[in-house]
C-alpha cells in the first residue's frame, strides 16, 4: 500500500508560535493545522531556562497537520529555509486511515 498523506508533527519554541502559524497558513491544504501547547522532556539541558531543568520539563507548542505525499518535500524545505537553527523538532508519520465520524 502507498501512503498518500503523512501527518507531520513540530514542536516548536513558543516564541516562533505566530512566525509559525503565519508560514503554515500560506501552504495550500486542505486540512488546516492543529495546534497546542506541550511539556517537552529531554536529557539535554542545553537552551532550558533554570526552572525548566528543574522541572524537567520544557514548555512547547506542537503543532499538527496532514500533508499530501506530493506535497511534503515542499513543507520540509520550506520549513528548512525560513526556521533554520531554530531547534524546531519534527517527525514524519504515514497515515493508515483517517475520516470523520
């Protein structure tokens, strides 16, 4: 079975969320994006603030949305040019099935 649409996962630093929002609301999809706030936790302490390595926790915005398989590379390199070293982390998930119920 070929996958057609892949749901794409970033967690993002709350300050990048509007630049964010902005940039994804220029892609043509016909699905919109979700987005909302996370606790992301790591080992690495590099860029946490002194409360966040206490807690462990980092505070994130996470933001979701289903891509077209044609349309994916263009989102990545979009992405790559106008968020580059941003510390932005991403995943790539192929989708079985969806729908509304």
């Amino acid at each position: 079975m070929n996958c057609t649409e892949y749901l794409v996962t970033l967690n993002i630093p709350p300050s990048l969320e509007e630049m964010m929002v902005d940039s994804l609301l220029l892609l043509e999809t016909e699905y919109g994006f979700s987005s909302f706030q996370v606790s992301a936790h790591h080992h690495v302490n590099k860029g946490l603030s002194l409360p966040e390595q206490v807690t462990g926790r980092q505070k994130r915005i996470r933001f979701q949305m289903y891509v077209p398989a044609d349309q994916l590379p263009a989102l990545l390199e979009q992405l790559r040019r106008e968020f580059s070293g941003s510390g932005i982390q991403y995943w790539v998930l192929p989708v079985i099935e969806n729908g509304v119920i």
